[in-house]
C-alpha cells in the first residue's frame, strides 16, 4: 500500500493534535521525520524482534525480577492506570498495548494491530487485528475492544481531559461537545471482531501515528462497567500489554508480572517488575541501599558516585528531550517589568549553569547492570525488553 500523502495542512493538524497530549514542538518534530522515512512498507513494516541476545559466557540471573524507580520515576502514587479515561493518570504504561507502536526510528509500526490499509487520500484507515493476543484474562482483544474505547474517550460523560487527540475521527469533535448525541455516527466501527474501520473528517494520511500513543490506549470494558472508577486496582484490573497489575500496595509500590496472554510473551525476559513508590528527595539512598537495581540520578548525587571507583562504572548516560527553565511571577514586581525580565534573561550564564550542573544535558541513570531497550515514556515503551544483570555481573 502507498503511503498517503500529508500535506503541510496536515501537518499542522498533527501538531496539534499531539499538543493536546503534551508532546512539544521537538517530539513533533521526531514524528515528522520518521514518516519522512517511511519506506515502501509505509506503515506495515514490521520492527526488528527486541528479544534480548546474551554475549558468549554470559547468563541470565535466575530469578527475572527488575526494581525500577526513584529519582522522578513514580515519585507520586498514581490516580489510576486508566490511560483511556485520563492520560495523566501516572499509571504503568507497560501493562498496555496498542494498535501501533514506534520502533527505533520513531516510525509507527504495527502491535495489537497486523496490517494498515487506507483509501487513496487517507480519509478513511483500516486495521486488522491481530488474532493471537489477549487479555490478560484470557479473553480476545478485538476490533469491538477499540471502538468502544475511543467512543469512552469521546464520549462528553467521559470527560477525559485530551479527548481531542480523536477529533480527526468523523463527528469525534461533534460528540464530545454534545452536537450530536449518538455515538453510533462517529467514524469508529468494528466491522467484526478483527477489522476496525475509522472514517475521519477528511484526508488524515498521518492517523496511525496517532493510534501508536498511550492516548489511543484500550480499556477493558467489563472491567470498566463492573468496577467503575476502581477497574485499574490489583485484583480487578485485566490489561492487554506485555504485563499486567499484580498488586498495588497504595503510596508503597506496584507489582507487575509477565503477561502469559500477551503475543510477544515468549519475547518477556522479565518474570517481575517491582516499583516502588519514591520521593525525588530520597535521591540515590533506596539505590545504595540495594532496594533498586535501576533508578534516575539527581545533580546532588552526581558527583558523589562519580568519585566512587565502584559506583561510576554504574552511571551512564542516554538524551531525553526536554526543557528546563525558569518562569517569573510576571504579576508582581520586579518581574512586571519588561525589562526587568530581559535583563535576568541575558545575565543567565548558560555554559556555566551546565558545567554546575554537572552537565546535565542529557539524563543520567544509575544501575546495577546494564539495561536493553527501557525508555519509560510515551514514546516507545520497551521494558518487556529489559534484561537484568546475570549472576556474573552482579559479582
């Protein structure tokens, strides 16, 4: 299939329908050049398989258990894992999965979803599902799984906070805004169990992209309608990811095991995943304590470890786009004035502020051992992908 062409129209489109989940101008950017560099497969090219390969001597530690966190990481409990009814719930992103995924490239590829087809100008897209993965209850994910997902995001009741990131579905805007009442004429349809239809408000040739982020997430409906606001706890949760919610001790920590229903589960080197609720102001001190084996490091123990012959061989680093900066009150004095604020602008030595910060351009994670393939974010979630340190290293 060829790709559709985006026009510069709808690139702007694009633009905004990822500021309404947050994604700034330079992840907007990273998007725009992975379908730049779609190749003839457009978007059913296939990513490379992630399972995890060992070098010659090397073992895998017997018990497949990660501790992850602190330093930023889930510092606060989350309001739930319901990424379909609130994208800032501050849930696990892992225990879900969706249609598309980004591979390495930042290009979206096919998950839940085996083939993207389109009409000649992408107004309408269709998305087979694949028939060989499930819930974590057993049970199919299907096409009916999605519809039914987006429409409760749309749905004005819903009241989900980024529901216009689906306004490019046909009558998507209409329905949240209460112009129309049925949901059965927005352009979402399962036309059965594994073919989901979605007609758009007009040429969308970019729209996959849009099904590969957390906003674009399922929920499971008869958990939704069983449990209500309560469907994500421990025990009454059923997810469709590479894991799912074992336990939930609330302000402590989560647990999460290997989805056994999940298609890649033969893929999952990770029996278990603890993590642990963590204040930014423990800093380092759960890591020195061996209560994790992977955390985000802090300027104020950056140098620290770094003297430490041992510890410095556990600090690397990896670019995590971002921006950091200083905001004045622009209502109170001095900084009502205009130049006032110009003036701190260009006093700012920049330079030197990186050198005191130890050179934090990029973020700095300490770990025991090393990691494959973990970006904990929304852009490419992959720490089914993670391999713990074997007996060996740990030694």
């Amino acid at each position: 299939m060829t790709t559709p062409r985006i026009s510069d129209a709808q690139f702007e489109l694009l633009a905004e329908r990822l500021r309404a989940v947050g994604v700034d101008r330079r992840g907007f950017l990273k998007v725009a050049a992975g379908l730049a560099t779609l190749g003839a497969a457009g978007f059913n090219a296939r990513p490379a398989s992630a399972a995890p390969k060992l070098a010659p001597g090397e073992k895998l530690a017997k018990e497949q258990h990660l501790r992850i966190g602190g330093g930023g990481w889930w510092q606060n409990d989350p309001s739930s894992h319901d990424f379909n009814k609130d994208l800032y719930c501050g849930g696990v992103a892992e225990i879900w999965a969706g249609l598309m995924k980004f591979n390495a490239d930042f290009q979206a590829v096919p998950h839940v979803a085996t083939k993207v087809a389109s009409n000649k100008d992408g107004s309408m897209w269709t998305f087979t599902i694949r028939k060989d993965t499930g819930w974590s209850d057993g049970g199919p994910v299907t096409a009916r799984d999605f519809e039914w997902s987006w429409k409760r995001q749309l749905d004005p009741a819903t009241a989900a906070p980024y529901a216009s990131f689906l306004y490019d579905i046909k009558n998507g805007e209409a329905f949240n805004k209460k112009q129309i009442t049925d949901a059965s004429q927005v352009g979402v349809k399962a036309k059965d169990d594994w073919t989901l239809e979605v007609t758009l408000e007009g040429p969308r040739g970019y729209f996959p992209v849009l099904t590969a982020y957390l906003a674009a997430l399922p929920a499971h409906r008869a958990s939704v309608e069983k449990y209500g606001d309560k469907w994500t706890e421990a025990g009454n949760i059923v997810s469709n990811g590479p894991f799912v919610l074992e336990a939930w001790e609330h302000n402590k920590h989560m647990v999460l095991r290997r989805n056994k229903h999940f298609y890649e589960a033969k893929e999952v080197t990770l029996e278990k995943v603890t993590i642990p609720i963590v204040g930014v102001a423990a800093g380092a001190l759960p890591y020195d304590n061996n209560e994790l084996d992977l955390t985000l490091l802090q300027v104020a123990d950056l140098k620290r470890l770094q003297a430490d012959p041992r510890a410095s061989r556990q600090v690397f680093r990896y670019p995590f786009p971002g921006t950091w900066y200083l905001l004045p009150q622009v209502t109170k004095p001095p900084f009502d004035n205009l130049k006032v604020r110009r003036a701190v602008a260009h006093a700012v030595d920049r330079e030197n502020v990186v050198k005191v910060a130890q050179g934090f351009r990029s973020t700095i994670v300490l770990h025991k051992s090393r990691p494959w393939g973990i970006q904990m974010g929304n852009e490419y979630r992959g720490n089914e992908h993670i391999r713990p340190h074997s007996a060996e290293e740990e030694s």
